[in-house]
C-alpha cells in the first residue's frame, strides 16, 4: 500500500503538486510525453532542479508562447465576445474528453474544474455555464491541473492524506482589483468541505490558489499529522512562485505501509 503525505505548510497550487511529484523521482520526459496527449498547444514546460533556502527540489513551469501568465480568475464580459484565453467550462470540459488521456486523469480534471467553477459562479453570482475561466481558462491551468493528475497516476499511490493546509493574509491584486487572503474562490470552496486550513498573518499573499485547493478537494482523503506507522520511501519538494521569508514548496512524502 502506498500513501502520499502532502506536507502543506506553505499552500499548495497546482505547479508545487507536480513539482512535489517529479521530486519523488518520476521521470520527466515519460511525465511530459504523456501531457502531450492534451491536444493543445502554445506552450512549453520547464522542469529545473532549483535550491531555495539551500534546499533542493524542482521548480515546475508551464511557459506560453505568448510570453504572459493571466492575472485575473474569471472573467466575466457582458454580451460581447470574449477574450481568447478565456474558455467556459464545457470548452475546458470538450478540450479534456478530446484528449487522448486516461480515464483517470479525465474525470479527475474535470472534477477540479468543477470545483473551481462551481465556487467562482457562486463568488460572482453568475450561473455556471457563464462563468468564464481566465487563469484556469487559460493554457497554463489546464496544463497545471492535467499535469497533476498525469504525475498523480504515474506516482500510483493508492491513498493521498495531507497536513492541515496553510494560507498566507492580506490582500493580493487580480484583474478584478484587490481580494482578501483565503482568495474568495478558496473560501467558497471551503464550504461544507472540513478541509482545516490556518491562516499565517506575518506571510502577505496567498499560498493556497484555487487551483490547489480544487486538487486538495479530489484527492486527499483525511487530513492529520504524518503517519507513523509506515516507512517513509522519499521526500520530494515543489516550489511555488511567491515570495516569502520561508521556503515556499510543498513537501510531498511517500510512504510503504510496513506489514
């Protein structure tokens, strides 16, 4: 039996899950081979071995071709046509059940986008088949949210738990001005969910994106301390993209159950 421990003391989002994964020793170009079954292009990915805090562990990147990663959530435009990166949720759906991917990573994506959507039409009062995903929408989202499950199924781990998550305060700036930290979204999807997440005020940005928090809701199965009935196999790191005084990874931990 093998059980994966997300270590979530600095947030999680989609880029430190596969960053984590790919630390455990999945091979990358089998991982981005198999991404590539996501028939969609205008990007590129980046996979380096970086050190933070002189700690070791990979920075996982989707690179556009267009050169800008989104800001925004959702975007909602009133009649008009929207922007080119901004798909509804049966396009992102049509876009995954085209894919030659596996069952598993399907309906699993499309259960984080669900997720996402679901939250983001109740934060915007919009009915569901209106709302507009932009950051997620968008190539470099998708890309996160397939690339996770991908790795998730390469990794084959039977059970996923994971440490009370954690969160940073304040307020960061997205298309749509100034939001507080839990990210509205993030908030809304903690609802009727019993996922504990604590709040660190001395950290001014958020560290869990709905994208991580959409995964944490599809996969983890109980929340707790580090099993200690089990032999750990590896430690893997994933590093996020914001600044903060402390090391800004995902710690994943593989363990074998002991007979």
């Amino acid at each position: 039996m093998r059980t994966l421990y997300l270590d979530a003391f600095s947030g999680i989002s989609g880029d430190m899950f596969i960053g984590a994964l790919l630390d455990l020793g999945i091979d990358q170009d089998a991982f981005i081979n198999k991404l590539s079954n996501l028939n969609i292009k205008g990007y590129s990915i980046k996979v380096n071995k970086i050190a933070q805090s002189s700690i070791y562990g990979i920075d996982f990147d989707v690179v556009l071709d267009h050169g800008q990663k989104d800001t925004g959530f959702v975007e909602h435009h009133h009649g008009h046509h929207h922007h080119h990166d901004a798909r509804h949720l049966s396009e992102v759906n049509k876009i995954i059940d085209d894919s030659n991917l596996s069952d598993y990573v399907k309906s699993n994506a499309k259960q984080v986008f669900m997720y996402i959507a679901t939250a983001e039409a109740k934060v915007h009062n919009l009915p569901i088949d209106e709302v507009h995903f932009h950051e997620v929408g968008a190539v470099d989202s998708i890309v996160d949210i397939i690339g996770a499950f991908v790795a998730l199924e390469m990794l084959e781990v039977d059970k996923v738990i994971a440490s009370p998550l954690t969160d940073g305060s304040g307020f960061i700036h997205v298309a749509h001005g100034m939001m507080p930290v839990p990210v509205p979204a993030v908030m809304e999807m903690r609802v009727n969910a019993n996922i504990p997440i604590n709040q660190n005020y001395s950290i001014k940005t958020e560290l869990i994106t709905p994208t991580g928090m959409g995964i944490v809701k599809t996969i983890v199965s109980e929340f707790g301390s580090i099993p200690g009935n089990q032999n750990i196999t590896k430690v893997g790191y994933g590093f996020g993209k914001r600044k903060t005084e402390q090391l800004n990874a995902l710690r994943a931990v593989l363990f074998e159950k002991k007979n």
